[in-house]
C-alpha cells in the first residue's frame, strides 16, 4: 500500500516548489473588515430624527445669538441649547458605547487557527535526490495542488478531491446539518443525493473516522467556507421595521413643525397689520423688521418645543436596558436595533442541528432478544469499539472517534457501566475495524480471569454494524423472534429518521463456536431539544410567527423532525422541496412557493438557498430572523434583518449574527420576540406620553403669541420640564418588564406609521384637555390673586371658579405681573400633571390599571413586580422630590417662591384625577374584555 501510494504520489505531485513559494500564507479568511470607531461613531448621527435635531438645533443658535444681542438677554438666551445637544450627545454616545462594548464579545482571534499544522505531502530535493515526505505546515501555507493526509480528528484545512480513503467519515454539519457524511474517492461509493460530491470535502469540516488524502483545489477565500464569510460581509441592506418607522415620524414631526411655524408667522404679520390699529400701516420700516424677526424668532422657538429631541435618546435607552436584561435571558445581543426589530420578525428561518436538535448523537430506542442480550450488547459497545469519552478544552465532555459509537459509551456511562474499566478486564485476540464494504465490525476477546465457577476464561466475539448486514450474518435469534419483526421495527426506526446499529455475538464453549446470535438493535438519533416544541407552538400559535426549516438533512429526516417540533402535523402531507429543485426554481417561481403558508421546509439545503430563501422573503416586505450555529449560516445570518446565533455555533456564525443565543435554546428566542415587542411598546408609550405634552406647549405658545400674553414657563423651568420628558420618562418607560401579553398579538406591520389612530386619538385628545386645564389656570391666576397665606386651595373657592368661568377667555391683564409664588403654583401644577400622566403612558395596552396594582400590593405582590420596575419607580420618586426641592430650596433660578406643605398635597390631590379618571374607565374595560379574553385562550 505504501508504494502504491508513493507510486500514486509521484504521478501528480507538482513538478517544482515554486507554487509553494507563491501559496504561502495565502489559505486564510481574514476577519471582516470593519470601519474605524471615528466612522462608526459618526453613523450614529444619521438616525432620521437626530438629523430632524440638528436642524433644530442651528435655528435655536440663531434664535439664541438674536436674543442675546438684540433682545438684550444676555448669556440667559443660551441657556435654552443645553437641551438639544445633550439629547443628541446622550443618544449617540450610548448607543455607540454599547454597540462598541458588545462587538468586543465577537472578536475572534482567527489569526492562531490558522497556525494550526496540518499533514501535507511536499516534495523535496536533497543530494540531487528527488523524495516526497509528509511534513506538518501551518494550515495557512496550504496551497493549490498540495495533498493533504487526513485522519481521525483532523479539520480539513482547504477544498479539495480526494485521492484515497479508507472508511472516511466526516462531520459536515457546519456546511450541510449533518454530523457524519461517508466520504469517499471510489465512484462505486458516491451518493447522488449528497448535498455537496462525495469525494469533496470542506474547509472547516472535521474528520470523524478513517482516512484519506486529498488533492487541495480551493484555498483562502475560494474556499466555501471563505465564499459564504465573503457574503457574510455583504450584510443586509435592508433597513430595519424601528429605522423605518422613526424616518417617518421625524418627517411628519419636521413638516407639521414648520408648517406650524410658517402659520405663526404669517398669523402674526396679518394681525399686526390688520388686526392690531394698524390698517394705515403707519408704523417704522425698523418696527416692522423687528415685529417680524421676533415673529420668526418665536415660530423656531415653537419648532424646539416642538420636536422631541429625547424621542432618540429614550430609543437608545430602551435598545441599551433591553440588551443587558436580555443577557440575563441568554440572549446576548450585538447590535442595539436587534433587541427590537426581534419583536417585529414575521418569518424565523431555522436549522436543524444545534438548534431544534441537541448537535449530540443519543440512543434513543433499543429492542433486546433473549434474557441476557442486554448484557452481551453491553460487552459488545464496550469492547467492540474505537470511540472515547475525553474533555475538550472547556472540561466538557465529548466523543472522540465515530459518534455513533460516542452515542453508545455516553449511552453505557448513562446506564452506570465504565466501559474503560470493562476493557481493561478482557485482553483483544482478533479486531477488524469498521469498512464501508463489510459494513459491520468485528473482535474476538477473552477475560483476563477464569470464571467464577473454575471454567476457562470467557472468549467471545461481537460483531455491530448495518442491522440488514448482521441479521443475514446470525445463525439465531433470541426468544425466538423472527426475522421479519426485526425487519418491521427497523422500518419504523427508520421512518422516525434513526440511524440504526445491530448486535450479534457467540461464545466458546470446549473449543466450538455456539451459533451466532442477534441480541438487539438500537435506534440513535440526535435528539429534539425539550423546549422546542412548546417554543414553536408560541411562535406560530400565539405570537403569528411563520418557522421555516432549512436543513442539509434528506427529506425523512426532515420531515420527521418536522412533526418531533409540532410544525407539522400528524396528519399533514410532507414536505418535498430539495435545495436542488429550490435552485432550479426561477425568482418567480420561486416566490410563489416562499409566500405560500403552507411551505415549512426545504431539505438539503446549500448555504445559497438559504440566503436567497431570506432575500425573497423580504422582497415580500417580511421581517426575517434567521438561526443557525454553522458556518454554512452565515451568509443568510448577516443577510436577515435579525440574526440569531447559537452559543455553541462556529465562529463565523456568530461574527454574522447579530444575536447569539447563548443557552442554544429555542425558547430564548420567544424571549427575545417578547423583549422586542415590549420594547416596541415602551418607544410607543413614550412617544405618546411626550407628544401629549408637545402638543399642550405648542398650544400655550400658539396663544400666547396671538394674545400678547407672556410665556407661562420660563427658559430655566422648560429646561426642568423637558428633563422630566425625556431622560427621565425615557428611563421610566425603559426600564418596564417585558409583557408576555405581547406575545399573543401578530406582528405588527413593519411599514405602519408607528403613531396608530388609537395613540394619536389620545394625544390629540389629552394634550387639548391639559391645554385648557392649563390655560384656564394661566387666566385664573391673571385675574385673580393668590397669596402664600391663602394657599392653593384659594382657587377652588366660589368666587374664584365664577371668575375663572367668567374671564376664561378675557386676555386683558387684571394685574400687571404673575407673582413668583403664583408662577410657583402653575410650575408646579404643569409638572404633577405630568407626573401622573406618565402613568397613563405606562398603562397603555396592557390588561392592568393603576388601582389593580394598589390592591395587588396587599393581594398579589407578585404581579404588581411583573408590572413594575424599579427603575420606575425611582423615576416617579426623583420627579416629585426633584421638584419640591427645586421650588422650596431653588426658587430664584426658576423664578418661582417656596409653596406650603397643604400646597404640595393640593396640588398633588389635584392634578391626581390625570391618572385615576382614565385609571377607572381601564379598569372597567379590562373587566369587560376579561372573559372575551379568556375564551380567546381556550
């Protein structure tokens, strides 16, 4: 054989060294290139609404310059940019910080992998002799031409044809889904239906049993390996259904901003020059300038108060806080826009191994023949066998060798049998190792101690293999069964995608063989993991879900798997699509067949199919998340709007992903779906608690530039209020748990405008009834005086609502100022309004109100820490201290005097119903909708 090899070598080895000069160091992939940090930090500020911000932010300088020269204000005017510029500083500089701190958990140092030494024939010169040597080289030096030795536990180091081999097994399942392919360099041994040739293997791919040599055809980034990591850096460029959604909302925002502001500016100019005693327009060239340019000046004023500069920020903190509680659910996350464009995902394209399977060779069925077959089945695996159980390098432990055989030893260590200390009891007298032309293995073993009873040591031989192949081999069957019952359960086996092993031994007895008999068979199979089917039925069930099952598996086994999860039916006609009929399909065609419901699984899949099952996907406008733990997935994982990667997966995997799941559990990704929809209703809630407010002080500005009336709120009290809106509310709403009722709506449609007719209903609706609450406090408090020793509660007194009623819509001035406790007052009412408003936000679409929660703290504590946060609760504490301690202790800065301890609860008891009066009317509707809901659920 050695000659024949070297003979064999001599023929095709290249004819000089000067291919591998040129090859060396060239069988590299190289990491994905990534832009510098200065880059990726200054992409942060291309989200749509911090663009919307920046154009704000440079009227508000002009406007500020203005004010302070011309208006005579001074360095106060300034005081007015300190918001804008922090919001958008906070909104990158968080999300750049974050996504820069996660992509540091993705750093792969391929580089020492590369190191590796591999077995290569070269051909060497030496003393004017020509010889060919087997020599290591690190795996990068491989080249084009090369023939690499390959055995048992080598990772194929390139691309290549095989020369040889000799029972070569091969575990494909990065590329492929499968755990073992037979390889083989004989056409006689080919596989038609193999998803990659039988006598080609793979970089990346790992030898199992066996050996061979092979000819190297594709190095580096020829490679499929190198291929697929190519395709990876091509990402997608599809925006995501969040980007989508806030590119909308900062263009109405922007528009109706300045269509307002043009409003009031013409407004303005018609009712100064008709309106105002100036129809003869007898006024200065320079007083009409100025009336116009503090017209403009107060129309962008409107345009800061307008825009939600804490829109961004609040989306950045709930991204960041969902991504570090997620880690706590196995979910790390990579990239922010993930933790929500999850919950948007209406497609999840799955893989097989490593995902719904446990990626680990298992004996699952077993039928023994005869009383003491159990116990000869078990010397048979122990000592018939060239497997191991050893550690890898995290102390985990895994199969060494063929892992059908690993499957058997985890099975026997299961069963509380060593098999090593077995094998150290018999000494081997004749091993024939496993061929793909015997298709069984045999030995022969004797005790190495005398039976109990004085006869000679036991002798026995065992024989395991193909179940066809032995069972034709035995001479006897135990407990009489018959042939044709082994037969019928082989089928069945079969049917439920096992990959099958039978068990024949005899004993020597006075120098003769008894019969050969078959003691059994077993069933291995790669188990379904626990949770998946109960994961998939919430999937496709409860949340609207669609999973796709794209697998290197044969149809049996994929359809078998298929119906192990749930995702087909008992009942249900198998799937038929192949990666091959799936290839030959035009776009159109092809698209036909991807929109159909019906469609769940494609069997051996290529990683093309996969990634281009994701691009027709969203070319229907589907929101695509893709797992996968192989490197054959990565293409399609960085192509899906959301990639998800399993925590035991190949590198590569995980540096195209933008989520690795690290408990390698289905389950967590419900728990991400569920994160990512309640993320998507925290940004909702806080948009509609921030536009109600907008609106209410776009409304007081409007009035108060139509009526001559001063500006309820000063510079410095705008700035607390605006705090209150968004850093603070952010983080309020940010930090709510995540609802599981989420879970039992569809998908929300990824190009709906993300303001809905229900929100806008309410923000519409509120900010008009907290603008006439407030104006009609702004004219109360105009015409009628209030004094520290009268107290709040002064304004409820029959006089005082009679005038108010009266004199609601007088805007002559029945004094000529509002005294600073008096601004104190409104200051302080505008902020409790809020303040119990931002609980109407957190209550929006949940099936809880405010006045369950009080109850449950004595009743059921536990759901009231399902609602709660208390990152919640700490806000609404710092809001309602922050502000009595801004007015009683800093009232100077805020124009505003000390109010009383009877004050503070009035006020509070006051502005209350903002949040119990909406609080009933949720509490009787969630008692309505209850039963409706409960029948929904059976």
């Amino acid at each position: 054989m050695q000659n024949k090899r070297r003979s064999f070598l001599h023929q095709c080895l290249f004819d000089d060294s000067e291919q591998v000069a040129k090859g060396q160091g060239k069988n590299i992939i190289p990491p994905p290139e990534r832009e510098s940090k200065w880059k990726q930090y200054k992409e942060k500020f291309k989200d749509p609404l911090i663009i919307v911000l920046e154009v704000v932010f440079c009227f508000a300088v002009i406007v500020a310059i203005y004010e302070a020269t011309v208006g005579g204000k001074g360095m106060e005017a300034f005081l007015d940019l300190i918001g804008i510029p922090v919001a958008i500083l906070l909104a990158t500089t968080v999300g750049f910080f974050f996504e820069m701190k996660a992509g540091k958990e993705f750093d792969i140092l391929i580089t020492e992998k590369d190191k590796r030494p591999v077995k290569v024939y070269r051909r060497y010169k030496s003393d004017g002799k020509e010889t060919i040597k087997l020599r290591e080289v690190k795996r990068q030096n491989v080249c084009l031409g090369d023939y690499i030795y390959l055995e048992s536990g080598d990772e194929v180091p390139a691309d290549g044809e095989l020369c040889e081999s000799n029972s070569l097994l091969v575990d494909e399942s990065n590329f492929t889904g499968e755990q073992f392919a037979r390889k083989s360099a004989y056409e006689q041994d080919f596989d038609a239906e193999a998803t990659f040739p039988t006598n080609k293997v793979l970089r990346g791919s790992t030898v199992i049993d066996g050996n061979g040599i092979f000819r190297v055809t594709a190095i580096g980034m020829d490679t499929v390996e190198g291929k697929g990591a190519a395709k990876t850096q091509e990402g997608s460029d599809v925006d995501t259904p969040l980007n989508k959604q806030l590119k909308s909302l900062g263009s109405v925002i922007s528009k109706a901003s300045f269509a307002i502001a043009i409003l009031i500016v013409a407004g303005r100019l018609l009712y100064y020059f008709f309106f105002d005693g100036n129809a003869a327009n007898n006024h200065d060239i320079v007083d009409i300038i100025e009336f116009t340019l503090n017209s403009i000046m107060l129309a962008v004023t409107l345009i800061v108060v307008a825009v939600p500069e804490g829109l961004p920020m609040s989306v950045t903190i709930s991204l960041a806080l969902s991504m570090r509680k997620m880690l706590k659910e196995n979910n790390l996350v990579r990239k922010l826009h993930a933790c929500e464009t999850m919950g948007a995902a209406t497609v999840i394209c799955t893989d097989k191994t490593g995902t719904l399977t446990q990626n680990k060779m298992t004996v699952t069925n077993r039928d023994f023949y005869g009383d003491d077959a159990e116990k000869r089945i078990e010397l048979n695996i122990a000592l018939n066998s060239t497997a191991e159980i050893s550690l890898d390098d995290n102390g985990k432990e895994k199969a060494l060798g063929n892992p059908t055989e690993g499957a058997l030893l985890f099975w026997l260590r299961d069963k509380g049998i060593d098999y090593d200390k077995v094998r150290h009891e018999y000494s081997a007298d004749n091993v024939q190792p496993f061929s793909t032309e015997r298709k069984y293995m045999e030995s022969e073993f004797t005790a190495k101690t005398p039976d109990p009873d004085g006869t000679a040591p036991l002798h026995m031989r065992f024989i395991k293999g193909a179940p066809e192949v032995v069972l034709a081999m035995s001479e006897d069957i135990g407990n009489g069964t018959t042939k044709d019952h082994i037969e019928t359960m082989l089928k069945e086996y079969q049917q439920r995608a096992m990959r099958t092993l039978a068990f024949a031994s005899q004993r020597e007895v006075d120098g003769k063989w008894t019969p050969l008999t078959f003691d059994g068979i077993v069933g291995i199979a790669d188990p379904v993991r626990k949770d998946v089917k109960a994961a998939i039925s919430d999937c496709t069930r409860r949340a609207g879900v669609r999973v796709i099952i794209v697998t290197g598996d044969n149809l049996t086994t994929a359809n078998e798997i298929g119906r192990q999860v749930g995702l087909l039916a008992d009942d249900e006609k198998p799937q038929t699509i192949t990666g091959q009929e799936f290839e030959a399909m035009d776009d159109a065609e092809a698209s036909r067949l991807v929109s159909n419901p019906d469609f769940k699984i494609i069997s051996r899949a290529r990683p093309d199919d996969k990634a281009r099952l994701v691009t027709l996907l969203q070319k229907q406008d589907e929101v695509v998340a893709v797992t996968g733990d192989g490197t054959n997935d990565a293409p399609a994982l960085s192509k899906a709007q959301v990639g998800l990667s399993m925590g035991a997966g190949t590198a590569r995997a995980k540096e195209a992903s933008d989520i690795t799941i690290i408990d390698n559990s289905f389950s967590s990704i419900v728990r991400a779906i569920i994160w990512g929809r309640s993320l998507y209703l925290n940004i909702q809630r806080f948009i509609l608690f921030q536009m109600t407010i907008n609106i209410c002080a776009c409304l007081i500005v409007l009035v108060g530039a139509f009526t001559g009336t001063d500006s309820p709120l000063t510079v410095t009290q705008m700035l607390w209020v605006n705090l209150i809106m968004d850093t603070f509310a952010a983080g309020a709403l940010s930090s709510l748990p995540a609802d599981e009722e989420v879970l039992d709506k569809k998908p929300r449609n990824p190009n709906a405008f993300i303001i809905d007719r229900k929100m806008l209903s309410r923000i519409v609706g509120v900010g008009l009834v907290f603008f006439v609450i407030l104006f009609g406090l702004w004219q109360l408090l105009w015409h009628h005086d209030v004094t520290p020793s009268e107290g709040f509660v002064s304004l409820f007194s029959a006089d005082a609502l009679k005038s108010a009623v009266g004199q609601y819509l007088d805007f002559s001035k029945a004094k000529p100022h509002i005294s600073a406790y008096e601004m104190g007052i409104f200051f302080s009412f505008f902020v409790f309004m809020q303040f119990w408003n931002l609980f109407n936000a957190k209550y929006f679409r949940t099936g809880r109100s405010l006045l369950q929660d009080l109850v449950d703290i004595f009743r059921n504590r536990q759901a009231v820490a399902k609602s709660y946060s208390k990152g919640f609760v700490g806000v609404m504490l710092i809001i309602s201290i922050g502000q009595i301690v801004l007015v009683n202790l800093d009232g100077v800065m805020f124009n505003v005097a000390p109010l009383t301890a009877s004050d503070w609860v009035y006020i509070i008891i006051a502005t209350s119903p903002i949040a119990f009066v909406p609080d009933i009317i949720r509490t009787i509707q969630n008692i309505i909708s209850r039963p409706k809901r409960k029948e929904t659920s059976k």
